[in-house]
C-alpha cells in the first residue's frame, strides 16, 4: 500500500479504540480527504469495560509509569467537555471523592458531608477525604465513546466494521464479519448470504493499533493481559445526586466485609463490586452477568440507607479488567513496523482514554510521541 495514502486500522471500539481514532482524525499529519481510518469491533462501541466502567476521573492518583499520561488525560478531558457541552453530551462533572467506613452500631458518628444524602449519616464511623473537585471527577464512557465516534466520523474518512479479527500480520489483519448491518459494502462487494459473513477476509493497512482491552494477546500472544470480571449495578434513586464519589468499607454482623464503590451520577447511582475468575470469552457480547452478584452489590447498599432499599436495581452489568500481568501499568507502544499496541489499562482506561488516543496519533503520524512520557509503558515490558 503507497504509505502516502494511509489507511489506519484500529481494532477494538472501545474508549481507547475510540480515542485513537478521534486523535488521528485530529491530526495535522492526518490528510482528510487522502487518509482513511478503519476501525474493527467485534461486539459494538463500548461493549466492553468502556461502556460499563464507572467513569471515575483521577488527576493524582497514578504511579510513576502513568503520572505524565494521567495528567494529559485529564486536562483533554476537561478540554473535549468544554469543546463539545462534556456535562450535556456525557454527564462530564467534577466530584468531591471520599473514603467512608461504615459500622451499623456506631457510636460516636462521623461528620458526612450533607450531600451525600445516600449513606445514613448515624452509621458513619470514618469519613476521609480522597479527592476534590479539582482533581477527580466523571464520564458516562459509554455516552462519551459513541459521543467521540460521531465527532470523529464528521471529519474523516472513518468506516466501522463489525466484524472479529483473527489475525494481524504487517500491514494486514485477517477478519470474519459478523454482521452486515454496520457495515457499507461497495455497489459490487455486496455481502450476499450468511455463508459469506462468515468467510474470513482480510484489509490492506499502512498502520494497525491494537487496542482489544483484555483479549490483546488472541491477537498478539506475547504480550501477558488478563482479564478480571467486575460486576456492577445501577441504581435509581428519588432524588438529583451531587457530584460524589465514595469508597467504602462495611462489616457486616457475621463479620464479613464488603467494599462497593459509589459514584453518584445526576440521575442515577453506579455501584460496583469485587473481581471473580469467571474466563474471558471469545466476544464481549458474551460475557456473562450473574444475578446473584447483582443481587449481592444490592443487598450491601441496602444496608447504607432506606432510599436503597426502596428501590430496585436498574441495570445489571458485568465486564473484564484488562490487566498486565508483568508491570500492572499498560502497554503503548510499537511491536513492528506497521503494528502498534494500546491496552491493559487497568482500573484507568476511562482517565487514561483520550490521552491515550493522542500519544498513539503522535506515534503514528509523527514517529514520536510529544505531549507525554510513556518509556515505561513500552510494550517489551510486558512480554
Ligand atoms: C467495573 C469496572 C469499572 C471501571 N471503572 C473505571 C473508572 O471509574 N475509571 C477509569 O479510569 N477506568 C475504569 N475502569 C477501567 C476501564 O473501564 C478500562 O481500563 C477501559 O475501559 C479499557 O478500555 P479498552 O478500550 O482498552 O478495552 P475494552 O473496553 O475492553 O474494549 C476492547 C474492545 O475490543 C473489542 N475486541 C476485542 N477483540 C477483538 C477482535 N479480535 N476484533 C474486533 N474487536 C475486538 C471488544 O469487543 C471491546 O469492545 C473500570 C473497569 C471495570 C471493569
């Protein structure tokens, strides 16, 4: 392929396959009306941890592998949202972010903040602050990545496909198309029976990101990510919810103990909890979700307060952590010419996102990357 005219294939749509492309697009290297962007995802835009993650937002809280790249990220999510209406489009805001421990036969209660109107303040043994609204706060990633996707199609040349890639070679990946729907086929490449969805086929591509979240290495097996289930709840609650955030802490009478996490979005309450070793699948899309964790998420915030236990769950969700399990930071970077690599991001993809989508347009389009330090997330660490 004439690298003057490039077509970058990205694989995986979620918020860093989505990133990526926004950033390209943005690009001044990137020429709109040459270059294309494809970009592959096997079980839709944000299916993943990307649409089910909580959206917290942390200015301070990464290690030395991440702090430059944090702190990109963050300032470029505050920029989209003043760009785009961030607080209209995907519930953008700012949160105050507490540690709470609760212990239901306190005696001597904590001071809770009164907008946190979701936790009995009787039961409060200790309230620590973690965060302001300077340094913490919130997306809705699933509204922000389907946000970023129509941006990024308005400016450039930019095709989804819905379809699994099985293999990636340089400048080629191998794919099965797994739906027609998405998918815009020339007049004379028309998919015509399900025989044909399933045949394998295979893209030209000047440059190839990988960014598949947990399921990296089916593609690129020398990199060592794993993947943790998370479950998490939504809840709706009869009241507006202040821009708070709460880790917790709960002993229960048998002395068990448990520790969701509350981020309060404006209209409804996201609360998660513990990883389980349930296998990664093949697709996103069939990840399974276990009722009863659900039920159990529920049945700990029923004992935070009344309004709790006066509702029911809304939404029950479950999807995996990408992990590295070399360095536990993620990988950026190139493994050959023409193929690069972006994931394990961790419980951070969501902060991480949009700063990740601009390092990796630099490393592509300019051959280094300007706006942050990311030595220590080379990919070669994490083989
Ligand atoms: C419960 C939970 C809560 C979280 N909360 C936060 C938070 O509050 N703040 C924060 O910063 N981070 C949070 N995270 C972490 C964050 O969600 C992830 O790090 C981030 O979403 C990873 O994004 P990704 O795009 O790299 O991967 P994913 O979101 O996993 O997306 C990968 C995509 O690739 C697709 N794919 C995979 N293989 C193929 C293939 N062969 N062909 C085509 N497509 C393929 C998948 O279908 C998927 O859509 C949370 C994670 C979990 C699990």
């Amino acid at each position: 392929m004439n690298r003057g005219n490039r077509n970058i294939v990205i694989i995986g749509g979620g918020i860093t396959g989505v990133c990526c492309a926004y950033y390209i697009a943005n690009h001044e290297k990137f020429n709109r009306s040459r270059d294309s962007i494809t970009l592959f995802e096997s079980s839709g835009i944000a299916s993943a941890a990307s649409g089910k993650a909580s959206g917290f937002l942390s200015l301070e809280w990464h290690g030395p592998a991440t702090s430059s790249l944090a702190k990109l990220s963050y300032n470029l999510h505050r920029e989209l949202a003043e760009k785009y209406d961030g607080a209209k489009q995907w519930g953008y805001r700012a949160l105050d972010t507490w540690s709470v421990k609760i212990d239901e036969h306190c005696k001597e209660p904590d001071h809770l903040p009164e907008s946190i109107e979701w936790i009995d303040s009787n039961i409060v043994e200790k309230v620590t602050r973690l965060g302001t609204k300077k340094d913490t706060g919130q997306v809705h990633p699933y509204k922000f990545c389907h946000f970023l996707v129509k941006e990024t199609s308005k400016i450039a040349d930019f095709t989804i496909i819905k379809g699994h890639v099985t293999n990636v070679e340089e400048n080629e990946v191998e794919y099965r198309l797994l739906e027609e729907e998405p998918y815009e086929p020339d007049e004379d490449d028309e998919i015509s029976d399900e025989a044909e969805l399933h045949t394998l086929h295979s893209m030209e591509a000047t440059d190839v990101i990988v960014a598949t979240g947990p399921w990296t290495p089916r593609l690129l097996p020398e990199l060592r990510i794993s993947g943790a289930r998370i479950h998490s709840i939504l809840v709706d609650l009869p009241f507006k919810l202040s821009g708070n955030a709460a880790f917790t802490e709960i002993t229960f009478e048998d002395g068990t103990t448990a520790a969701p996490e509350f981020y309060a979005r404006e209209d409804e309450m996201y609360i998660c909890g513990e990883f389980d070793d349930e296998p990664l699948p093949e697709l996103s899309s069939e990840t399974k979700v276990n009722d009863e964790k659900c039920k159990w998420i529920k049945s700990c915030a029923d004992h935070y307060h009344e309004c709790f236990r006066q509702s029911d769950i809304k939404l029950r969700q479950a999807c995996y952590l990408p992990i590295s399990n070399t360095t536990g930071a993620p990988m950026l970077g190139k493994m050959t010419d023409s193929v690069y690599v972006a994931a394990a991001h961790g419980c951070w993809g969501i902060t991480l996102g949009p700063g990740t989508g601009k390092v990796m347009a630099e490393l592509v389009l300019d051959g280094e990357v300007k706006s942050a330090s990311i030595d220590l997330l080379d990919p070669k660490y994490c083989m």
